[in-house]
C-alpha cells in the first residue's frame, strides 16, 4: 500500500502519556466513559461497513477500520467509528518517522508532498541511503500526482481520527506502523538491480490520471485483491515487504494492545488502516499474540558486495561526469567568448 505521502523523514513523536495514572482513576472513568459510549452491541450493528471488530484478550476490542488513503468518505467512516465506539485507544498506521502528516498545517503538507526535487532526494538519502532516498522520491511522485488529479492531501483519515480522538476524555493516539526506513531498505534488499531499474521505470512512466471515483473503488474489497495479486505478479518481492510483513508487523503491534487495561476492564481500541492490510491483519489475528509472528521482519539485510560496488561506481561517475562537463563547458566559454572578449579589448586600448 502505497499509504506513505513524501514526508521529511526524521520528524520523531513524543511518547504517549499513560492513559490511566492509577487505578483510582480508571474506576471513575470507566464508569463515565461507560455512561457516554452507550451499549456496544447496538453501536456496533450501525457501524460503517468499512469497519471489522476483532476480539482480543479478556473482552478487548479493536474496530479496525479500512480506509483509502485519499478519500472523504474514508474520512467520515472514521469520524463515525470513534464518534460511535468512544475507544480508550485510536491506533493509526503510521509511523514515528511520518509523523508531519498529522501536525502539519495544509499549505505546508501540500508543498512537502509536492516537493519532488533533487534537494529532497539529498536530505533522505541521509538516513535512507541514496537508493532508499530514490525510492522514497519516486513515491512521493506518485502521491503528487494523485493528490494533483483529485485535489486531496494524503492521510486525510488519519487527521480525522486525531481529531475525533481529541476531542474524546482519556483517548490514547497511538502510531504503530514499521518505520519507513526499515520497509524502503528491506524492499531494495529483495529486489535485484534489474528490478529496482524495472520499479523505477514503472513509477516514472506508468503514473495514469486517477480520478475520485476510481479512488473510491479501492474500497471494494475484491478489487483491491485484485489489484494485490497483480501486483504480486509483478512485483512478489514488492508485495511480500510492503503488504505481508507489515500486516504481521501491525497485527502483532494490535493484538498486544487488545488486553485489559485493568483485570477486569477490557480496552476498546480503534485502528485506522488501508484496505490493502485488513485481510491480511486479520489472517495473523489468531497468531499474532506471540511475538514469533514477526519473524525476520525487522532485520535490515546488508545489500549485496557486488551491487554496492556497482552503485559506487556510478556515484563516482556520475560525480566525474559531472565535473569534467564543467571543465568542457568553461573551456570552450573562454575560447569562443573570454579570449575573443579580452583581444578585442586589447586592440581597442592599442
């Protein structure tokens, strides 16, 4: 899912406030968060059909909500379920690194996710690496270009929840998505070079006008498979690192927050995520209250000796090239021009 926008990498978030400071507390809020939520099982029957509720441990609940990321009516079926469900916890799939999406205000956001120049290339390729920072841009290109063609910002969703979220009493806002960083370097890792040209060349010269109503679609649950499974066709590395791992990654990062705040008080927990990862996070629902779900997911493979040779060398090329262009360039502007120029100048002043 191409959920992440071009964000500056590096922006971090503070870690949340505990949501209960003592036990004392959490008797006096229960009882009125209770008394403002209501009964749950008539809630959850008038519920966006977006929304699908997982059982956790002790009577917890998630609401997992499936959203697409430039759409209104994702919007509203968020605003709908927190209005609604009145949660203890409101988990987005987002993460530390992405946090500008939330904070920033609209003209700032929109020149960020439109700024897809070398410059933003430099920066990223700090904590990215130059490949990372590469792939990382061309992404935003294509957030650019949807957010061009249908005149809406990304993460629209996630800045509904913030906001219904704050305006709850006790309503934790948590990020709980792998860091960008980890899913851009273990995506190079699974390409070859051969494949990370092939993605590239995708991304540059196969971005077609998207429109509103196309957006929209990827709400249909059939068609998103679809459109995974030709993706995986195309790209099964691609789809294992972007999709697969962090369904594992973000249910077992659910599945440990769906327990009981105090024995006997189950939380309520509203997750925010694309489309593309409720099927797959509720695959590893079952499996996911042991750690070992993640397996090798975490783990940043150290790419190949032979393609760091080769992307070296053409840095260094290209750092040559670019030099010994100048050194034509001001050559042939003395000849042709300065030497011209200053014998002129001579023989007038003769």
């Amino acid at each position: 899912q191409a959920s992440g926008a071009s964000m500056e990498l590096g922006q971090q978030a503070q870690p949340p406030p505990p949501l209960f400071q003592s036990e004392h507390h959490l008797l006096a809020d229960m009882r009125y968060l209770s008394e403002i939520r209501g009964n749950l099982s008539e809630i959850e029957a008038n519920l966006p059909s977006a929304c699908e509720i997982l059982e956790g441990d002790g009577g917890s609940k998630l609401y997992l909500v499936g959203t697409a990321h430039f759409s209104e009516q994702s919007c509203q079926d968020v605003r709908d379920v927190i209005r609604q469900v009145k949660p203890h916890r409101v988990i987005l799939e987002l993460c530390q690194t992405r946090t500008g999406i939330l904070t920033l205000d609209e003209d700032t956001l929109r020149a960020q996710v439109a700024d897809t120049g070398l410059e933003s290339v430099r920066r990223n390729a700090r904590s990215l690496g130059w490949s990372g920072a590469i792939m990382h841009y061309l992404m935003g290109r294509l957030s650019a270009c949807i957010m061009d063609q249908i005149g809406l910002l990304p993460g629209g969703e996630f800045r509904a929840a913030v906001d219904e979220a704050r305006g709850l009493p006790f309503c934790e806002i948590l990020l709980k998505d792998r860091s960008i960083r980890i899913t851009i370097q273990r995506t190079l890792s699974k390409l070859s070079l051969y494949g990370k040209l092939r993605l590239a060349y995708c991304l540059l010269f196969s971005m077609e006008a998207i429109t509103k109503e196309q957006i929209e679609m990827f709400k249909d649950k059939d068609l998103l498979e679809q459109l995974l499974a030709e993706l995986g066709e195309t790209f099964p590395e691609l789809r294992e690192v972007i999709v697969d791992e962090r369904d594992r990654y973000m249910a077992y990062q659910f599945r440990s927050l769906c327990k009981p705040l105090f024995p006997g008080v189950p939380s309520i927990n509203v997750a925010v995520v694309g489309f593309g990862h409720k099927t797959g996070i509720r695959s590893y629902w079952p499996a996911a209250a042991d750690p070992s779900v993640l397996g090798d997911c975490m783990n940043v493979p150290v790419a190949p000796l032979s393609e760091r040779l080769f992307l070296r060398t053409a840095k260094y090329t290209l750092i040559g090239s670019t030099l010994f262009l100048l050194y034509l360039t001001g050559r042939l502007t003395y000849r042709r021009i300065l030497l011209p120029l200053a014998t002129g100048i001579r023989a007038m002043l003769l």
